[in-house]
C-alpha cells in the first residue's frame, strides 16, 4: 500500500494450481513449488521473507529459513510452545539473524495513541485493564443450517489451546504493547460451546506487574461478534477506551466527569495526525480503501462488458443516464 515492499517470488501454496494462480494473480514471475527451492534460489535476492502459514507450521519452516540467513516476517503466533520459541530464538541469536513477528492491531493509529496517553502518564499510574476479543465462527450456522468449516489447522489444540493461539496471543501481546507490563499471575476458565471438540471459550483474571488488574476474555463461540476486539484502560486520574469495530476513536474519561472523543483531527493528539496514518483525512475510516477497491473491481468487470457488448451488465455502476437522474431529481 505504502510501496516499501516489492513481491518479486513466492512459495503461495502446495498445491501446484493454487500456487501457479496466485503468482498470476499478484503478477509474481518467479514462483517455486516448495518454500526451500525459493529459498535456495532466491536467498541472494531477498531483503525478507514472510512465513504466512498455519501456526502449527512455523517452527520446523523458521528453523529451514534460518539456515539460510535471511531475515524474517513471520505471522502471529510465532509457534505453538515455548520449548520451540526458545529453540528459535536461539538459533537466530546464533546466526544474528532479523526476526519479527506480526500483530497487526496493534498498527491502527488510535491504539498508538493510547499507548502514548500510558506512556506519557495521561491516565495516571495503571490499575485495571478490561481486554476482549469475542467471535463466533464455532457456534454460528450458515444460511443452510449447518456448521460453519474453519481452517482444518484451527481445529487441533495443541499444548497450549488453539483458541489462545490465534485469538488470546492478540491480547496479551496488545497489553504489553500498551503498558510495557508482564503478566505475573493468571486464573483462567476455558470451554467448549460450540460445534467442534476444541477449547472455543476462554475467560481470564490476571495479575500484571506494579498490581494492575486485568479481565481477559476471547471467544469463538459468542454469538454476535464478528470480531469484538476491545481495550479498556482504567488509571487513577483516567481511563481511555477502543474498539476495532470503531476504530477511528479513541473514548477518554478523566476523574473531574470529563469525557471526549478523540479521531486523528483531534487537537491533543501527537501520533495519529502524523502523515503515515492519514492516507485518507479523518472522516474516511478503516474500510474506506477498501470500498474503493470494491468499486473499482466493479468498473473492471463493467468496462469488459462493455467492451464486448456495449452494455454494462451491473447494478453497481452509475452510468451518464442515473447521474443525469439525479441530478434532475
């Protein structure tokens, strides 16, 4: 999106047509049929890889790349123990070798600004935190009444529950990203509600250095939540609040009754106006691009049409004939 990166090879999948229609899809020229003929042929090439597969795959592909001393991107979670995270890490000490690993919610602009409000102590010290992140793909049924099929991957706990993998890794990740603190305590309840025979609900009470209190909870079997990733952040002279269902602004309370919204036009804001989080004004929210996106596929396909048989063959193109309409109207 910013033009810092430039896709030039790939390993998209195992299976031959899958990974031939990916690369002609994301005009990809070089493109391999296992992830260690990429990496033998392009290791001299690359400024990164980034390992996108399942979770319960990173270790034995991290330990290969590894090998080969090119710096890694690698998805949440980075692997399914500690025992492996500790093996990981210290081959790439051994190599002194770039590793990180992606939480991508922790790069909305509001977040960040939360994060500074900790820091520079606009709350006052820290002392609860209320974090959750609720869904309910396990429990819901499709418009034919029957389960809905998640990623075969996302259906085997291991170790540690495959719902704390994909889902708790974001929270406890995000409170540490917000307050620098480690966990020191935790009491946890998990269960299994919905339609398959793993963990699908987890319900927390942590105790985090400096006595700060946390309520964690994530689910898969919530009904009502697509995603409801919320922070709650409680300190003695303040509070702040977001959600990425609402992910524009930021909710702060202070201890004299005040309340304010805060966006990224806001005046007492010092990390959400600068220009790398305004590709678009406030105004324009998350899904803004991407509706553009949406609206351009549709002129593709209307122009290919028309191309062919002058006609547009789409109800989501507004042609001279409707915009001369309304502007009669």
């Amino acid at each position: 999106m910013d033009s810092k990166f430039e896709l030039i090879a790939g390993c998209f999948s195992r299976n031959e047509s899958v990974n031939e229609q990916t690369a002609e899809r994301w005009h990809v020229e070089k493109y391999y049929k296992t992830y260690t003929q990429l990496l033998e042929n392009e290791k001299e090439n690359l400024d990164a890889v980034i390992l996108l597969t399942p979770t319960n795959t990173h270790a034995e592909i991290l330990l290969d790349i590894i090998k080969y001393k090119v710096p890694i991107i690698c998805e949440k979670t980075l692997t399914t123990s500690s025992a492996k995270a500790l093996e990981i890490q210290k081959k790439l000490n051994e190599n002194k070798l770039f590793l990180a690993t992606t939480y991508n919610y922790t790069g909305y602009p509001m977040l960040r600004e939360l994060k500074e409000m900790i820091q520079l102590g606009k709350l006052g010290k820290v002392i609860q935190i209320n974090i959750q992140m609720p869904q309910e793909s396990f429990i819901r049924l499709t418009s034919e009444g029957k389960p809905m099929q998640p990623q075969a991957w996302r259906l085997h706990d291991e170790e540690l529950p495959i719902l704390s993998l994909d889902l708790g890794t974001h929270l406890s990740n995000m409170v540490y990203f917000l307050t620098q603190k480690e966990a020191l305590e935790v009491i946890a309840m998990q269960n299994s509600f919905g339609h398959y025979d793993v963990i699908d609900n987890i319900n927390c009470m942590i105790k985090y250095e400096e006595n700060i209190d946390c309520q964690m909870w994530y689910s898969k079997s919530a009904l009502g939540h697509k995603n409801g990733l919320r922070v709650e952040v409680y300190g003695e002279e303040g509070s702040a609040m977001w959600s990425q269902m609402d992910p524009e602004f930021l909710e702060f309370n202070d201890n004299l009754g005040r309340n304010i919204v805060l966006d990224r036009s806001s005046k007492d804001i010092s990390i959400a106006n600068q220009e790398k989080y305004n590709r678009f004004k406030s105004g324009h929210p998350a899904g803004f691009i991407e509706a553009f996106a949406n609206h351009y596929d549709d002129i593709y396909d209307a122009l290919v049409s028309y191309k062919k048989k002058r006609c547009y063959e789409s109800s989501y193109i507004f042609d001279v004939v409707t915009s001369t309409n309304w502007a009669f109207s």
